[in-house]
C-alpha cells in the first residue's frame, strides 16, 4: 500500500505555496470529503443492485428501523430524513405509485395520515440493507476491528456538533 495519498500531494503542494498557513485540517476533513465521495458511489451502486434509489431506502430504513408494523407520520419520517415537507409528499407519493408503501389513516387520531411499509417494500428495504453492509465492510476491511472502532469513535466526536 502506499503511503502517500491524493490528500498527501495536495497539502504538499499547498505547504509549498502558501508556507504562512497550517494545512492540518486537510489532512482530516479532505479525506472525509474524498471517502465520503466514494461511499456515495458504493451506496448508490449497493441500492441499485437491490433496486432503489438512494432516496427511497431513506424513507423506506426510516420505516424499517421503526419496527413492525412499519409505520410512521410523515412528520416523522421528515425529522428522520432532513428533507422539506414538500420534499417528502413526492416522495411517499413515489413510493405509493412504485408499490412499498401506502398511506393509512391514523387511528389514533383519523385526522393524521401514517406512511405504512408494504411487504415488497420491506423485502427491497431488507435487500438493500444487506447490499449495504457487504459493501462497507468490503470498504473497511483494511482495517482492523479496533482500528475501525477507534475510526467510528474520533468521527462520532466529530459529528455530535451536527447532529
């Protein structure tokens, strides 16, 4: 492996150009923003080897994390999502039309709506995950357990600002 990389070069050639400033975050959060790039790109080829868009396993995870029976308001499905409220009618409308889900009056109050996970979309949903997992280990397997622990715990650190 080498022990170089495209971040190593870049802040290289910035030290030489610009010597008055410290180029220390690049080195952490240009690698983040490099392999945040690839994850992508695994993402979306995992979900689409199970036959969804990355935007639908984000609705159709939310529902599935909820546990059975699979239902959650749109609200919130927005607070899990990050997306607008308009955002998220297309998309449980799209999901509607596709089969994986359906839209459900709420019993507990016949005003409400509850987005409902159908067996299909709980198989694609399921599908998708395991796609998922595979790919990321394959991703992290230079790593070795404690390492990836170690990873997990430092971004973690790093995200709770965010979050």
């Amino acid at each position: 492996m080498p022990s170089n990389d495209e971040v190593d070069r870049i802040v290289d050639a910035w030290g030489r150009e610009r010597p008055d400033l410290d180029f220390s975050p690049l080195q952490v959060l240009s690698r983040v923003g490099r392999l945040a790039k690839h994850l992508d790109r695994e993402r979306r080829s995992a979900f689409s080897r199970a036959g969804l868009e990355s935007w639908e396993f984000d609705v159709l995870s939310a529902l599935r994390r909820a546990g059975a029976p699979y239902q959650l308001s749109p609200k919130q499905l927005l607070q899990q999502t990050l997306v607008s409220s308009g955002t998220m009618t297309n998309r449980i409308d799209r999901l509607v039309d596709l089969g994986l889900v359906t839209r459900q009056t709420d019993p507990r109050d016949g005003r409400g709506v509850l987005v409902v996970m159908t067996t299909a979309g709980l198989d694609q949903v399921d599908a998708a995950i395991t796609q998922l997992i595979d790919a990321e280990a394959d991703l992290l397997d230079t790593l070795s357990a404690s390492d990836q622990d170690r990873l997990a715990g430092l971004l973690r650190k790093l995200s709770l600002d965010f979050d």
